[in-house]
C-alpha cells in the first residue's frame, strides 16, 4: 500500500518518477488563462484567516459542500462566521474520495502551509490554527512567488480601464509578468437584457459611440489596441456553444435590437457569427490567440442565481453539437489568410475525439500546434479527464506541441493544479515506456515534458 500522497503521488514507475522529479517539477508556471483579480496583485492582498483565503469566491468547494447538505449560510452567507465555513468544508472534504478537490484542497496545506495534517472534523481545529499562523507571510504576490509562475494571463472586459494591469507594470518590485486577456462576452450576447447598456459603456472607454456595427467593430478594434499595447497576446470567449451562421443581414439585425427589438434565434446566430469573424481577423493581425470555451450551461438554477449571482457554482455540462460549426468558423478565416492561432476547449469530454481531428485539419507551418486541443478544464481538471484529454490528443495529433495545463481558477492557491497536471502526464508517458510503446529515451522524454509543462506556452503566446 502506498502511503497518502507521498513524494511519488501519483507516479507508479521509475520511468515516470525520473520524468517528474527530473524534469516537470524544476520548470516555472505559465498561467496562460486564469480568473484571479489583477487588484489583489496589484495591492498584494493579505487575508484575514484560512477560510478567506481558501474557500472565498472556489465554487468548486462551494460546490462539495452543497452536495453535503450543508446550509447555504456556511457556504457564501454573509451572517455566518469564517470559522463555521471553515469547519463546513471540514466535514465535507472527508466524503470526496474521487474528487480532484480532495488532493488539491491537501496539495494546497502542504504546499502554501507546510501543513501534512488530513482535513477532517477531528484535525479542524489544529489545521486552523496551523495555518492562521502563517498567514502573514502568505499575500497575494508571495503566493505566485511560492509557485514559481512567471506569466499570468487574467480575464478583462474590453471596456476595462487595465489600471490595475499598469499599476502591476510599473512596480519594478514584482517579477512576475501579469497581462490582460480580451474576453468580449457581454459584446457577444445581443440576446442579453443590458446588451445596449454595455455597448454605451464600451464606447465611452473607445471614445466612440455605437449605433451601428460598424460602430461597434471600431470600438472593439480601439480596445484591442489598447489591450495589446498593455501586453495582452490572447482573447478568451466563453460560448455555451459555437455559433456558424449567414452574416451577410448582420449590420440590420445589430440596428435591430438596439430600436429593442427581439431577434430570432438564427438572427443571434448571425450576429454572433459575424462578430467571431471580425475579432478573429483582428486577434491573426495582431498574432494573439483566440481561446474558445464552449460546451456550458450556465446558471440553470434561477433560484440560487437570481440570489447569488453568476460563477457561484450553478454551471453543468452542455451537450450542443456544433463541430460543424467550428469548422466552418476556421475555415472562413483560412481562406482569406486570417485564422489566428486558436485554443478549442469543450466542457464536453465527449468532444475530445471531435476536437483533436479538427485541429489537425488547420495547422500551420512554422507554428507548432497552431490549432490546439485545449487542456481538460473546469469540471474535466480531474485525474480522470486530464488522462482521457492526454491520451485523446495522444493518438489523433502531436502531444509533444501541447501548451499544457491553465490554471482557470479565481484562487491564488490553485496553482497546485500544474503539479497535479504534471504529475498525471508524467505518469501518463511513463506508462507508455513501461509497457514498451516507447522507447526508454529519458532525454528525449523528459525535453518533451519540459516543453509540455512550459516551454511551448511560453512561445505559443509569445510571453
């Protein structure tokens, strides 16, 4: 029996021990696609006790805990004490055997609180004090110093004024690089109630104002040279699906809703498609990538919404084919010379076999992986679907050009999430060598997991 969560956690042969501890653990973090606020970088935010830290805005506990049968007062109720949300998930955690969440959430103790305890009721007590000790030393830019991470990539609106991102640049004190990533989405969503509202704030900050399309790509096109010039080298778009569709009646049907009309669904179509069109063009001129994540239902519970809000933990798989629809998207950007270089991640695992076939139909000479299947993400960062993503991308293209993993949390101590994904690959290739699928090559390996775990991120996105 191994012991829990030991130095070869995870690791089951030499080969794959030699890979990890050789070769991925030493390499730095390129957190390539995150949520975390540039505001608590830029102030180096500290945190009052553990449950702040650990369980504030991570409704992948949130969502553990609610499945515990735990009131939603000890989960995100504001008239319930830190101490008593703490000592919720203490109660939870035990039960999650399978769940990421249960190694990552041990990973974090060790790692940030040199902390070995296992969480339960009986240890609550100790592990909170335990770790309310060293809190001190914990802020915001000690933990990304902790993590070694050289480049973070947030999440930005385009009508964001980016001050937090300047006050970052000019502190000469911090030496990791923290950029924005243009995220459109409010820009998109024509069928949302505060589309005409959004459009009003994002021409104040373009300094133009929209009342036709046209209006609207020039102002978006204003805000991506703003973004670039602050150092932004990817977009990011969060999709329940991807939309593929006849733009041609795009400029009436934008003049349309704006007089509050409401649009058929093939009309939404339309615009939305004209609209990656445009951006699409506009991301390849620049050379960023464009990230596409689709495959989500958000928000199905309108109770817990309309009391929460959203990204509090009501999200689930959707199930929307729309391969067609990618295809036609890369392709109408192809044959004018304007497909950027593109990340494609689906909620849907059933979508990996789908989305490795694409990508293969539109590389590119002199990128390497230009059309990537994107990394198990959100409800597939498990132990379970980086493997299946791994192995899927494996066989049907060349894992060797993979970006490797994001970090796609709001968490500062999610970043235990690339060792988690390091040590899965290396297990994953060391298995391979194990069973003779591949040769015992451990330089040629372990240069291939250094690229996986950082290398080739870093010139993919041009950090």
């Amino acid at each position: 029996m191994k012991a829990f969560m030991d130095n070869d956690f995870l690791l089951c042969g030499d080969a794959a021990k030699t890979l990890y501890h050789s070769f991925a653990a030493p390499m730095p973090v390129i957190d390539y696609h995150c949520h975390i606020n540039p505001e608590d970088i830029a102030l180096d935010r500290r945190f009052d006790n553990l449950a702040r830290l650990w369980l504030g805005g991570d409704h992948y506990k949130w969502r553990l805990m609610r499945a515990n049968g735990e009131d939603e007062r000890v989960i995100t109720g504001a008239e319930s004490s830190d101490r008593d949300k703490f000592l919720a998930f203490a109660r939870t955690l035990p039960k999650a055997i399978g769940n990421p969440v249960y190694h990552w959430a041990h990973l974090e103790l060790r790692r940030y609180f040199d902390c070995e305890l296992i969480l339960s009721p009986d240890t609550a007590d100790e592990i909170w004090r335990h770790c309310n000790q060293r809190l001190d030393g914990l802020s915001a830019r000690e933990i990304i110093r902790r993590s070694r991470v050289e480049a973070i990539a947030t999440t930005d609106d385009p009508a964001d004024s980016l001050e937090w991102h300047k006050s970052i640049a000019a502190d000469k004190s911090f030496a990791t690089k923290v950029v924005p990533a243009f995220r459109p989405d409010r820009a998109m969503n024509i069928e949302k109630p505060d589309f005409a509202a959004y459009l009003a704030k994002l021409g104040e900050a373009a300094g133009i104002p929209v009342k036709s399309l046209d209006d609207l790509f020039a102002a978006l096109e204003n805000r991506i040279s703003f973004f670039d010039a602050a150092g932004c080298r990817a977009s990011d778009h969060g999709l329940d699906y991807v939309p593929f569709a006849d733009a041609a009646k795009a400029p009436g049907l934008f003049k349309k809703a704006l007089g509050g009309e409401a649009l058929s669904f093939g009309e939404i179509e339309a615009y939305k498609t004209a609209l990656l069109l445009f951006l699409g063009r506009a991301y390849a001129k620049r050379g960023w990538v464009m990230q596409l994540h689709y495959g989500t239902q958000r928000n199905v519970n309108t109770a817990m919404f309309d009391r929460l809000g959203p990204d509090t933990g009501f999200d689930a798989i959707g199930s929307r084919e729309c391969g067609y629809n990618i295809t036609a998207l890369l392709d109408r950007l192809e044959q004018t010379g304007e497909l950027p270089k593109t990340i494609l991640y689906s909620l849907n695992p059933n979508d990996d076999a789908m989305l490795a076939t694409i990508c293969g139909c539109f590389m590119a000479g002199g990128i390497t992986g230009k059309i990537q299947h994107g990394s198990a993400w959100w409800f597939n960062d498990t132990k379970q679907g980086m493997e299946t993503q791994l192995s899927s991308l494996a066989s049907r293209g060349l894992l060797g050009g993979f970006v490797g993993m994001l970090t796609d949390s709001r968490s500062l101590l999610s970043y235990t999430r690339h060792e988690y994904f390091r040590r899965i690959l290396c297990n994953l290739l060391g298995a391979w060598v194990e069973n003779g699928e591949y040769p015992a090559d451990i330089p040629a390996l372990g240069a291939m997991v250094r690229d996986i775990s950082y290398n080739n991120a870093l010139k993919y996105f041009g950090f």
